[in-house]
C-alpha cells in the first residue's frame, strides 16, 4: 500500500514544493491548505504528473475541523504514515509596542494549537499501526530569536519543545518527531520585506543566498524516509550558516 503524506499548508512555497517532493519519492499526498482553488489546483497538477493527490480545505486553528480531516482522510484516502506540520502565516515583524492580544492569539493557534491539535487526531491511528514520522516546522527565530516579531518567535520557539517532547512521548510506538528550521528562503511570504531589508539579510547568511523552497523539502523528504528511521527528537536547521 502507497503511504500517505498529510502536508498541511501545502499550497504555498515551502508546502507545495514539499508535496511536490513526496509525491516523487512515492507518497501519495494529502493536500491540505484553506484555499480551496489553490489546493485543487495543486492536487491536479500532481495527479497529472502520476501522483496519487486529493485536496482537503480547512481552518488550521479550528481544532474540531482538523480531527474531521484526520478522519475523513485515514477513512477515505488511507492511513496518514506522515504528517508534515507546515501550515503558517507571516507578518509579525514589529516591535513589542505593536503586539496585540489578537495578533499573540492568532499566532499561537496557527503555529502551535493547529498543530497539536492534528498531531492529536493523527498520532491515535499512528500509534495503532505503530508506526508513523511528524515533521514539524519551526525555524532559525525559534532556535535562536531575533529582535521584532514577539509572537513569531514564540510560536516557533514552542515547536522546538513540542518536537523534543513529542519524540520521547511517540517512541515507543515507533513514531519519529523532528522539526525543520529554516533561515530565509525564497518565499511569496519573504517577499513581504522591501530590497533594501532582504539585502541585508542576505548579507548575514554565511552562504551567501536565500534557500530555495526545493532545499527545505529536500530536508523534509529526507526525514520521512528510511534512511532517518532512528533520527527522532532533532531541529535541521536549514539555514546556510545563519545559526550554528
């Protein structure tokens, strides 16, 4: 039987080019974003390249709506044996003057409760099959922090406790917990920053260049595969020397 990859957020830069990648290396994918047009658009462009591809729309913070897509996909698509917690949103670049109530609350269910909450409706069949791989996405703001963007920083700072904890609570059903964290990669999310401040991040990344989306998905692929069956617990820092 063909293994399911669940990629949240999967029609954007880092999740498609992720779904992209599974879908080469054999999965069959799940594409979950909360655009419906974009998802369907990229369930058809992997079903045309031989993909086995269903797209699935819903609110990553609507913790009822994600164990109904947890259910519907183990029921009518088949069991999840990855799930690829990447769904995300930008635009927390202020200082803490700017930091509102809604703003924190936003974040945190997009970036962690989203996330723990499908975690806890897909780990239930994982731990029956005994088997299972979570890729978690945090990245270089979690790891080491960075001035502005206060709830950003949390979010992500969180994941890196959750995938650490998560890997010891899982192991002994066979299930591998790792997180991703990248630097500054080529995103329509980066695309955000002007010249001048893209420049300058670039600047201090030793390699000189952002990553591209391809790269981060490269990382991906490769914990979901047989070759990291005992790699549990880590944060792949994708970064190009930014945070060693």
């Amino acid at each position: 039987m063909t293994s399911v990859a669940l990629v949240t957020g999967a029609a954007g830069g880092i999740g498609a080019a992720a779904a992209r990648r599974l879908g080469r290396d054999g999965f069959a994918l799940a594409i979950h974003d909360i655009d419906p047009g974009r998802a369907g658009a990229l369930a058809d462009e992997l079903a045309a390249a031989g993909v086995s591809a269903r797209p699935y729309v819903g609110d990553i913070s609507d913790a009822a709506c994600l164990r109904a897509l947890a259910g519907e996909i183990e029921e009518g698509f088949g069991p999840i044996d990855l799930l690829v917690n990447n769904a995300g949103i930008g635009g927390d670049r202020g200082g803490i003057e700017t930091t509102t109530p809604e703003s924190l609350e936003r974040m945190l269910a997009v970036h962690v409760a989203g996330p723990v909450f499908l975690t806890q409706a897909v780990v239930a069949h994982m731990k029956i099959r005994r088997r299972g791989r979570i890729v978690m996405m945090s990245s270089t703001r979690g790891v080491a922090g960075a001035p502005y963007g206060v709830a950003y920083n949390a979010a992500k700072g969180a994941i890196v406790s959750i995938t650490k904890g998560w890997a010891k609570e899982f192991a002994p059903w066979g299930i591998t917990v790792n997180a991703v964290a990248p630097g500054y990669v080529r995103t329509a999310m980066a695309g955000a920053d002007d010249a001048a401040v893209r420049a300058g991040k670039i600047a201090a990344v030793p390699l000189g260049r952002e990553a591209d989306a391809d790269e981060i998905a490269a990382c991906i692929a490769f914990l979901a595969g047989k070759d990291a069956g005992y790699l549990t617990g880590q944060i792949v820092g994708v970064n190009g020397g930014l945070v060693i």
